[in-house]
C-alpha cells in the first residue's frame, strides 16, 4: 500500500487528463520526473481502458480517479477488477454510502500487500452551496464533506478527495488518520476554470493535505515539467 509522501515532489499529483493515450504519454514523459503520482481520469480510461494505467505505471506510481457509485456488489465488482491493474489510488464517490464503502474495502483487501488505496470523494470541487441546494443538500460544503468524511472513514475509506477548504475542518474533525488528497489547487495568479473552491499549493499542505491534484497549470504550460518543479519548489518541508 502506497504511504503518505514524505518529500514535497512527493505531494504532487499531476492529473493528465486528455482523450488519447499518445497525448497522455508524450505529457506524462517529462512531468513523471518532477511528480509523485500520475492521474488518470475518466477521460483518459474511458479512452484508453486498463492499457492507459499499463502505458503510465512504468512512468511513476498511478492514482485511478474513476469516482465509483453504484450499488455495494457492483463496486465491488468493479475495485475487485481494476486492484489488480496495479494502480496506487482508487477513488469511489462517498455518497455511496457505508455499505457500498465496506464493499468495496472487502474488494480491495483481496489484492493483498499491493492494494490499492481507498479514496472516497467528498463533494466536488466544482460544487459551491448554490449546487449543493439545487440537488437538495441544506448543508454548505464544509459542514456536508465532514459528515461525509466521518462516515466514510468510518466505513473503510482509506483517505478523502476534499477542496482545499476543507482540508483544515477534516483535520480538526477526524486528526490525522485518514490521508487526504486535494484537487482544487490553483497557483497564485491561475485562472480557476471550472473550479469553485480553490488554495494555492501551499495553503493546501500547510492546512494538512497529503497530497496535492493539479493538472492545467501544469499540462497547459508552454513547459510542463518546469511547470511541475516551480509547484514543488513552493510546498512547505
């Protein structure tokens, strides 16, 4: 099972998200270096399927976002299917709920030593309050990805997706067991994009992110991996 970083360039998750794997390849080439992790996402997997993860591994270690939800026996299924692909980090939603969380923490545990981390997503970081009402949640998003975070640590979940913002209020809530991965982040200066609740890359581990998700200001500068080691440079030891 992959442990929490204990260096800077070992915080940063590079997101490569593009929907061919020769696209992803040639990005991925000179950021691995500079990074800890690789993100592969829906896109990309949708695109490319199990032959993406084998593509990147050999590059650095892989976080397979594919934000599960389904019934328990399904994602079970599916983290009994893709644990032995041999990605680090698996993401499910923690909406969900418990049992489907339990489910798929039985599922993973079958890969043995090699597992894959257990990553429950909170609330998106493209969701404000204003979303979180129109699909029928009172809660602002601090007060809904704590209880979420609660429940799904609670439930199996080896490490949490929040915002930024909420980085801080899960710390107080829940100390340091659950690791927590952060996208969100946006270097001072960066356009947001679709983003709603965002730090800096700084802000984010000083508040006590393990690690740290960026992708565009990464892959959509003119050099990619000086894009990379400027990031790292920034992140507190």
């Amino acid at each position: 099972m992959l442990p929490r970083p204990t260096t800077p360039k070992g915080r940063l998750i590079v997101a490569i998200d593009t929907p061919t794997l020769p696209r992803a390849e040639a990005l991925a080439g000179p950021i691995a270096a500079e990074a800890g992790l690789l993100k592969l996402g829906l896109e990309l997997f949708c695109a490319a399927g199990p032959p993406a993860l084998a593509r990147l591994r050999p590059l650095a270690p892989v976080f397979l976002d594919v934000k599960l939800h389904d019934i328990p026996n399904t994602v079970a299924g599916a983290i009994g299917t893709l644990a032995p692909l041999g990605a680090s980090m698996i993401t499910i939603h923690a909406a969900g709920g418990p049992a489907m969380i339990a489910a798929a923490r039985k599922a993973a545990e079958a890969a043995g030593a090699a597992r894959p981390l257990l990553l429950a997503v909170t609330v998106l970081t493209s969701i404000d309050a204003a979303t979180l009402r129109a699909i029928g949640v009172a809660a602002d998003p601090v007060e809904q990805v704590v209880r979420l975070a609660r429940m799904a640590f609670e439930a199996g979940a080896d490490g949490l997706v929040c915002s930024p913002r909420e980085v801080a209020p899960i710390r107080a809530a829940l100390g340091q067991g659950p690791c927590l991965v952060v996208p969100g982040i946006r270097p001072a200066g960066s356009e947001i994009g679709d983003q709603a609740r965002v730090a800096t890359p700084a802000e984010a581990v000083s508040d006590g992110a393990d690690w740290i998700v960026v992708g565009r200001p990464i892959t959509g500068a003119a050099d990619p991996a000086a894009a990379a080691r400027a990031i790292v440079a920034s992140l507190p030891h």
